[in-house]
C-alpha cells in the first residue's frame, strides 16, 4: 500500500513531526510505500529521507492563511498526487489538512485529517474557535475519516457538529517502545534523602502562548522553601521565562535548556514530569514520561485526562491554578513513595494502553478498510 503524509513542516522536533517520522519507518519496514509532503523542511525530512523514505517539498505551504500561496500549494500538491497516485493521503496539522483535503478532490486517493488537537478547543481565543470551527466544517465532507488523538477531541468535533459520528474515530498517540529505566527504591530513596538532593522536576514543551510556563514560575515561588530543582527543555523564545526566574529570584534553581535531540535520556535522569499549559490535543510528552517511568504533573485540559490517571500515575490540576499546582509538586517533592508508586503506574499505563504499536496497528487498520473500500 502506498501511504503519502502532509504536514506543514518539517524543521522542529514536534509532536505531528516525530508522530510522522516514526509512523513512515514503521510502514516501510512492514513492506508498505511510505512518502511524504510538506511545507518547510529541515531536521525531521532530513532523517526522513535518511531512512530511505520518499520525501517531496511543498514550496509554498506555510502556517498562516495566505490565499495565494495556499492555492499554489494547493496546485503542487494535486501535481504530486497524480504523479505518485497514493493510496490514502494522511493530512497533519490544521493548514495542511485544509490543503491537502481540497487537493485530493476527484482524485482516487482517499484523504484522511488526523487533528492533533482542534484549533477551536477551550483556551484557543473566541474568534479563532468562531473561525476555525467554520473552516473544519466545511472542510469535514471532503475526507473519507478523521482521526483525532482522544476521546475529548471526538466529542468536541460532535458537539459542534463537524461531521457526521461515523466518519470520526479517535486513535490515541503511542510511543515506541524503550526498556523500563532502573529507578531507586524507596530504601535507596531513603537513604538518600539526609543528603538534601532536591527532586528533580522537568517540562518539555514548547515556548509558546499554548504553554503556561508562567502559571508554573509562579507556584514555584510559593513553595521556594521545598527541595526542588527545574529544568526546562524546549524550543521558541523563552527569554520572557529567564526574566521571570530572574524577577522570582528563582534563577539558581531552573535550567533552560532550549531544544533537546536527547529527551528520552533526559526524562530517565528526573522525578516527575510537568506539562502546565492552556489547551492540548492528546500530548506525546506525557506518554514518553510515563514510558519514562515518571509521575506527572497536568493542567486538566483536553485529552490529558485520557492519559494522566490522577492521583495514582500523578496529578491533574486547574487551569491555571498557582496553588493547585504548587500544591501537587510539594506533594511530591515530600513524598518518595508517592513518586515511586506513581512512576511505576505511570510505566504500567503505558505499556497496556500507549505503545506506538498499538497505535500504528489501528492506523494501519483504517488504511487498509479504506482501501478495500476502493476497490470494492
């Protein structure tokens, strides 16, 4: 089967953008003809093609709505499809699964738009949500499925009426398989703890008005007398962020590390994870750091609650809630056990519900009933 992906770009180490990266390996070596498109390419392409996998740019496929370049990367695209003649098309990210699903118009090939997370979802501003809500209904009759990272994602394309119940399902992200790292026992742990060693606590994420590094700064600051260290690792501009530390006085105890090439490694050398933030789809993050062995630490919003159990593989909190979250790090910071139980659920949690090869078997499953559907 012949299975071409679209996403916008290509350039940073994203959630769509590794969920293609890996999803392309995976079919070409269960002897399937992967190939991807994309505006913007870069680091992820890069490894793409390296792989031995198609890979094709889309000149001028960008973010923003610029009609122009649009229709022209509408025009490109709808070139290539006939050239290459997939099977399915797999559109990622908003723009391009616009693009992508008014390119395959006519075309044999059956697009699908997998939604990482809706563009109109709770904490998106009121005239975006108006826009894009308007946008993916219109959009919605020109696939033959969408797919959406959870359960909380499905019911709100329901509950505004973007499509008809049968054609959405929901396929939660998965991550690849890693050995459970050694963790310390609670004796180990123990032992340890006369020597002060602050509990180390990290967030991977994203500089970007989507997270609430902001909100967490702050709790931090209530609870400066707890034995705690941060790290932050992530890309875009955190300056804001350093200057805040530097306002908190909190400098000495937070690393700002920018984008990391190595998180796997990195989530294994921590205690607990964070993701404090204002909307999500269904977040990658949180399965590598249960994957990790690590509890979490979660605004409730969106599909978070889908992967975080709370109160037994960590804690889900109020959207910006300072106390709320202040309140569940000194609970962990003061509780080893706790941090040891959780870690182990979170792990556990992991391996029944979130490999990455569960997911791409359901992935696979739909391609294939489309396709049979072609040729019926």
């Amino acid at each position: 089967m012949k299975i071409a992906y679209l996403v916008t770009r290509l350039d940073e180490f994203g959630g769509v953008q590794i969920h293609i990266r890996d999803l392309t390996t995976w079919l070409k070596a269960q002897g399937h003809e992967p190939l991807v498109y994309s505006g913007w390419p870069g680091i992820i392409s890069d490894h793409i093609k390296a792989m031995g996998t198609p890979y094709y740019e889309i000149k001028d496929m960008g973010r923003p709505i610029r009609p122009l370049k649009d229709i022209k990367s509408i025009l490109q695209l709808r070139r290539y499809l006939k050239k290459h003649q997939p099977d399915i098309l797999s559109c990622h990210s908003s723009k391009a699964g616009i693009i992508g699903r008014i390119a395959a118009i006519g075309l044999p090939t059956k697009a699908i738009f997998t939604a990482h997370g809706w563009a109109f979802t709770e904490g998106v501003s009121m005239k975006q949500r108006f826009v894009y809500k308007w946008i993916e209904k219109c959009a919605a009759p020109f696939c033959a499925k969408i797919i959406t990272v959870s359960e909380y994602d499905r019911n709100l394309a329901l509950k505004h009426k973007i499509c008809r119940p049968e054609k959405i399902i929901a396929i939660h992200n998965g991550m690849p398989a890693r050995p459970a790292p050694q963790r310390d026992t609670i004796e180990a742990l123990e032992e340890k703890a006369p020597r002060r060693a602050p509990v180390k606590f990290i967030m991977v994420a994203r500089f970007c008005p989507q997270k609430d590094h902001e909100t967490l700064l702050h709790a931090l600051k209530t609870i400066e007398n707890e034995n705690w260290h941060l790290t932050l690792a992530g890309n875009g501009d955190s300056l804001p962020m350093q200057q805040l530390a530097v306002e908190l006085d909190l400098t000495d105890r937070i690393d700002f590390l920018g984008e990391r090439s190595d998180v796997p490694e990195l989530l294994e050398t921590h205690d607990v994870f964070l993701l404090i933030t204002h909307w999500e789809g269904f977040p990658r993050s949180i399965i590598e750091a249960m994957r990790a062995g690590l509890p979490t630490i979660a605004t409730e919003v969106a599909g978070n609650g889908e992967s975080v159990a709370d109160a037994q593989t960590g804690y889900l909190v109020p959207h910006k809630d300072i106390a709320a979250v202040a309140m569940s790090i000194a609970e962990l910071t003061g509780s080893p056990e706790k941090r040891l139980d959780m870690g182990l659920q979170a792990r556990k949690r992991y391996e029944e519900e979130f490999t990455f090869l569960k997911m791409a078997q359901r992935n696979l499953a739909l391609y294939e009933t489309l396709t049979a559907t072609n040729k019926d």
